[in-house]
C-alpha cells in the first residue's frame, strides 16, 4: 500500500500587499497592523469608511468588511433587521450585518482563493 501525499499550493504573494497599494494609489488612510491585516479609511459622500481586510493563509480566504460611520440606534435596529434581510435576499455576493456592540451597519465578504493562483487587482478593487 502506498502512502498518499497531501500537497499543497500556495500564492507566493500576500494578497494584503496588493490592498495596500490600491489604498496608497487612491491616497486612503491605511495601517498594516500585522502580514494577516490592514485596515483602511476613507471619507465618502454620505459616511466616513472603515475597511477591515484579513488574511487567512491556513484556509486561503480573505476576509473584507466595510463599516459605515453612521451608528444605528438601539431602538431603530427592530425595525433595520428586516430591511437588511430584504436586501441580503437581493444580494449576488457578500451581505450586510449590523454590529451589535455599537450599531455600526457593515458589509462583509470573503474572497476564498484556495486552488487560484493569487488574485488580481481587479478583484480586489
């Protein structure tokens, strides 16, 4: 019998890099905190935007969220649960969420890319 091998593939590239040079090239605000997270700021229209961005080598995935500088309060998150799920319902990818600890709305995402041969800046921005 013969024994079986588990290989595996990696990118030899840190998709965070790829983050952070969009981040420079637009001018955002970011930190890069660590080879697994940056985060990333930027002033909008409406809100000012948080962008959470994670890296998880051991699973391949990256891990997006968006938080939107416009705090919901406590007694109107009743009536924001269902207006999200309807939205959610509608959604191709990614959902929104509510944080409950401070109201904050937020979108997320995960990009998984196990078997890809990296990711392209295309898809990242």
């Amino acid at each position: 019998m013969t024994a079986l091998r588990k290989e595996q593939t990696r990118s030899s590239s840190n998709p965070l890099d790829v983050i952070e040079q969009i981040a420079a090239s637009h001018d955002w605000l970011f930190e890069r905190s660590s080879d697994s997270d940056i985060a990333v700021e930027l002033t909008g229209h409406w809100c000012d935007y948080r962008m959470f961005v994670s890296w998880h080598p051991d699973v391949e995935a990256l891990l997006f969220a968006c938080a939107f500088d416009m705090r919901v309060p406590e007694k109107k998150s009743v009536t924001i649960h269902p207006l999200l799920a309807m939205i959610n319902e509608r959604l191709l990818v990614g959902h929104f969420d509510l944080w409950s600890d401070d109201g904050l709305p937020v979108f997320r995402h995960a990009l998984l890319m196990r078997g890809a041969n990296g990711v392209s800046r295309e898809q990242l921005e």
